[in-house]
C-alpha cells in the first residue's frame, strides 16, 4: 500500500515565539536524542532499543515526528492511526514529550498540531490521547489544545513472561 500524499513528510518550518524550528519525521539518527526524551517521560529505553523499535513499527500507520530547534532535537511525539471494528479509525497519540529545558514555548502545540494535520491527511475525523492522572501538566496542556475529556479508565496488565516494570506501566 503506497503512503498517502502526506505534506506532513516534507520538513516544515514553523516559527514559534521567536525561535524558529522544524517538526519533521523522526529519523533512525534521533534514536539517541528520543532515548534521552523516553527518559524524561518515565519510560527509559536504550538509544539500541529505540532503534530496534523504529525500525519495527509499519510506517504507513505510525506517525513520528521530531521537533528540533538548530538541528537539536527538543521533543518526539508517537501517534498511531487506529482501525477498529468498534469504531471509526482515529488518530490516537501514544507518547509525546518535550524536553524539560524547551517546555512552555511552543515546542508541544508545533508537535500536536503535527498530529492533527497528519489525522486529517490520512482521513480521521478525531485525535484521542490517554494521559496519566499524575501528568498534570498534560490535561492543561491538551485542554488548552481543545481536547476535551471523555472518560477516566482503569489499566489492566498481565505479563505472560518476565518484563520489566516500565513495560507493564506503559
Ligand atoms: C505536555 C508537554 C508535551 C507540553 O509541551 P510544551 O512544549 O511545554 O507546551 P507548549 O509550550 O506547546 O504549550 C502549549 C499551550 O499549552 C499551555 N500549557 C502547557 N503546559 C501547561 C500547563 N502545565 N498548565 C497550563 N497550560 C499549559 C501553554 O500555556 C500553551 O498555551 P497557549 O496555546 O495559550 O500558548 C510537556 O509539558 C511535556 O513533555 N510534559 C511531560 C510529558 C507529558 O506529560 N507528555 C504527555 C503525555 S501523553
């Protein structure tokens, strides 16, 4: 399946306050920077198994986009587009961070909006996003951005073999 015209793909500059970056696809050379991002979201992984990760993931259904301000990466987002039976495809945002030095400028809206212009582009019609209760930060953030609250859920898990903690909280 070819991927969609996507003008998502081409590097796009944004200016945000006064500080100009870029929001582009993530590429296997921001395994690095995303590691240290995955850190700083509680969720730490190798830069080699972010890599392996990447790599993994069918690109034609994972968003991944990278914003980076004078070629340093500051914040990554993950977003899937989701087809169920139960419900018409959406656009659910499975991880976003920005660095903590970079917060409050813009930084999260760039990649956010990202998301959303890559939702229409594929054709959903909503973006859903679940965050942690103890991500304060994050409900402000998301309903500043207009998304508004639909439920609250409880998250079950079951490992089948060893794993670590982190895995299970994710
Ligand atoms: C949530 C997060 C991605 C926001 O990124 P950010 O770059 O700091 O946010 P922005 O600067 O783009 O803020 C966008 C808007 O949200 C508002 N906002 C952001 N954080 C806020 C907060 N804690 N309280 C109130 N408003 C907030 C900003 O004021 C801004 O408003 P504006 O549109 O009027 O200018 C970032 O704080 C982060 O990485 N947090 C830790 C990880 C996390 O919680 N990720 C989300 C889990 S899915």
């Amino acid at each position: 399946m070819s991927r969609p015209v996507c003008t998502v793909d081409m590097i796009h500059r944004i200016r945000i306050m006064k500080t100009s970056a870029n929001v582009r696809e993530m590429r296997q050379e921001d395994s690095q920077a995303v590691s240290q991002l995955l850190q700083q979201l509680g969720y730490p992984a190798t830069p080699e198994q972010v890599l392996d990760r990447f790599r993994r993931l069918d690109r034609e259904r994972h968003g991944l986009f990278v914003v980076e301000v004078s070629a340093h990466v500051v914040g990554w987002a993950h977003a899937e587009h989701r087809q169920a039976l139960a419900s018409d495809p959406r656009v659910e945002i499975m991880a976003m961070v920005v660095d903590e030095s970079f917060r409050g400028q813009g930084f999260g809206k760039a990649l956010l909006r990202w998301i959303e212009a890559w939702g229409a582009e594929v054709g959903v019609k909503i973006v859903r996003v679940t965050s942690n209760l103890a991500r304060t930060d994050s409900h402000a953030f998301y309903q500043r951005a207009g998304y508004v609250l639909q439920k609250q859920s409880a998250v079950y898990a079951k490992p089948l073999s060893a794993v670590e903690q982190t895995s299970l909280k994710y």
